[in-house]
C-alpha cells in the first residue's frame, strides 16, 4: 500500500499535526505500507523524524493550488490513501487529488470546512458527529474521539511503567514544561517563572524544539534558579521525560493527549483556539488542571494554583486514573487498520469486477 500525506510544520502552525501524521505513517510502515510525507522545506526542522520516511519538499512560496496537479506529475501511478491534515485545505483540495489518490482521509480538529474525503479523523476527546454536519459528503467514514488519537508507538510502549509509577502519592521531584516543537513566544521560559513564583523546589526538564528561538533566554533564566533545571534542544524520546516526571505544565493540543496516555497530571495552557475543546473535556474529566490563554502564565492566583497542585498529593493521585482514562495510546494502530481493511475492500470489489 501507498501512502502520501500532505501536513506542514512551521513556527505559525507548531509541529502537532507533523508528529500525528508521523504517528500514523509508522504505524503503517509496520504493516507494510510505503509512506511518502509532501511537506514545506521548514518542515524536517521542527520535526526531524519526518526524513524516517521518502519526502516532497515543497517550496516555501509555492501556492497549494498548484500542488496537486504537481504530485500527479510526481506520482503518475497514484497512491493508494492520501492523508490531509492541514487546516488551510478543504475539499476544493481533496477533490483536485481524486485523479491520483484512490481514497483520502482528512484529519481535522476544528470541523469548520467542508471535505470530500473517504475517512474523516478527529481526534479531539468526546467529539460527536454532530459537529460535522453538512461538512462531509454522502458514505464519509468518521473516526471520532482519543480512541483514535495519533500517538507514536513509545507512549503506548511507556504507558504501563509509567501509571504503575503513579499509584502511590509523594512529594513532587520532577516537573516537565514543554510547548511544542517551535513556542516562538516563549511560553516555556514564562512557566518556568511560574515555578519560581510557586516557591517549587523540584527538578525541572525544560523542553524545547529542536533549533529554539528563545533557547539562550531559557537558560540564562534557569541558571539563576535556585533549583535543577535542565533544557532539552528538541528529545528523542519525550514518552521517557514524560514517564519520569510528577507534573507537567504544557499545551493543550496533541501533547495533551501524550501526557494523558502516561498519567501524567498537568496544567494544561489554551495558546490557542483549536485547543479549546480539549482543554474543556479534560477539565471536566478531572484530567488536567486548564489555565484558559497563555496571559494567565504570569498570574498571581496561577502561581497558587500550581502550589497548590504540587502540595496536593491526592489531587495528584486522583488526576492521572482520570487522564489514563482518556487515552490509551493505541490510535495510531486503529487508524491504521481502517486504512488496511479499507484497501483488502477495495482489493475485493476489483476483484469481483474482473472476474464475474
């Protein structure tokens, strides 16, 4: 099976949706599948695993109308499923691919323009289809909710050690901050004078993308602290930080399911609008502590908020059955296997066809 996904990773955009279709794209590559990524140059930066699979680069100038008629060129074969998670394409793109791509799943969070796609992901805990009324056409296939979320395999692989770590309450040791692969508004180092402020006295694991605008900043910040502080320049395996840690500040996008897989309690930041109904179920769930937009970071009362969290060890007990709750890691593999049974359908309508 062939498989191309059209997804980008910018400083604007962050690296979410790259590290899902990646998720994805392994999953499919241990079941056999070829998975080609058509992507912008700036891409690979953020998200190095990217070049784990064959690559399209596109220019950074290059409009997307034109991308489709480009691949046909590139591809005259076709390939088998085209994966689109991108937020600025729609069905006008979907349709233009139809010549070369045999069926198309879109990935999408924010059910707020149409698709013509044969398979329909959103990830996003509790959706309904409801949101996606009169946005898909006749026989679309949806896939709804963190059952389906778009994990790579070390969190699934993580997940058992690290609840089992969990079960016991203690004094907070480790906090982990992370948000995402560019944070071109330095969040990280703003949580990071969050902890100060809260009085902690923990080891702190700052993450950050892998070239950081605000790198430098972060570390003279942290070697002023009077506690351990250490700053990652991107992580090869962030399900093992994540494993490690007794509180994370953080994201309210995909990170926010990776940190529900492992049990890990969180104050989850809205940086922006598409991570509003994430943050709400996980709020409402007892998964997550929600700061409501990125302002509140240099708040009094988020201050004593996060004091509180830390001091509270059944709060913290209580949080990570809830958020282990909402995700198991084991999307990636689902998606996957639609997408397989899909094709062995497909295989077998071509093969009643030709042979009556």
């Amino acid at each position: 099976m062939h498989v191309a996904f059209r997804v980008d990773a910018s400083s604007v955009v962050g690296g979410g949706h790259a590290h899902r279709c990646l998720a994805l794209a392994d999953a499919l590559r241990e079941r056999g599948a070829n998975c080609l990524f058509v992507t912008r140059s700036s891409s690979t930066v953020l998200v190095p695993g990217l070049k784990r699979h064959d690559l399209i680069e596109l220019s950074m100038d290059e409009p997307d109308s034109a991308v489709p008629r480009e691949l046909s060129l590139a591809m005259p074969s076709g390939v088998d499923w085209l994966v689109v998670d991108h937020y600025g394409l729609d069905s006008v793109f979907e349709e233009a691919c139809r010549p070369w791509a045999r069926r198309i799943l879109a990935v999408d969070d924010l059910a707020n323009r149409p698709h013509t796609a044969d398979l329909l992901l959103d990830q996003t805990p509790g959706r309904v289809a409801d949101r996606y009324r009169g946005l898909l056409t006749p026989g679309c296939v949806v896939l709804l909710g963190a059952d389906y979320a778009l994990l790579r395999a070390e969190f699934a692989m993580a997940r058992p050690e690290s609840l089992h770590r969990r079960e016991r309450s203690g004094d907070l040791e480790r906090l982990l901050i992370a948000f995402g692969a560019s944070d071109p508004c330095n969040y990280a180092g703003e949580a990071l004078a969050l902890v100060k402020a809260a009085g902690l006295h923990c080891r702190v694991d700052v993450v950050l993308g892998p070239r950081p605008r605000h790198g430098d900043a972060v570390r003279a910040l942290a070697d002023h602290y009077p506690f351990a502080v250490e700053v990652f320049d991107g992580v090869d395996d962030m399900a093992a930080l994540l494993a490690a840690a007794d509180l994370a500040i953080g994201a309210g996008g995909v990170a926010a399911l990776e940190r529900c897989c492992l049990g890990l309690p969180s104050l989850l930041v809205v940086l922006a609008d598409n991570q509003r109904d994430n943050a709400s179920r996980l709020a409402s769930e007892g998964a997550a502590h929600v700061l409501e937009c990125a302002s509140a970071l240099v708040s009094p009362a988020s201050a004593a908020a996060l004091r509180t969290l830390a001091q509270n060890g059944t709060e913290r007990l209580k949080m990570p059955r809830a958020a282990s709750r909402m995700c198991d890691g084991g999307g990636a593999p689902r998606v996957a296997a639609r997408m397989l049974a899909g094709q062995e359908c497909m295989r077998r309508t071509i093969r009643r066809r030709t042979n009556p």
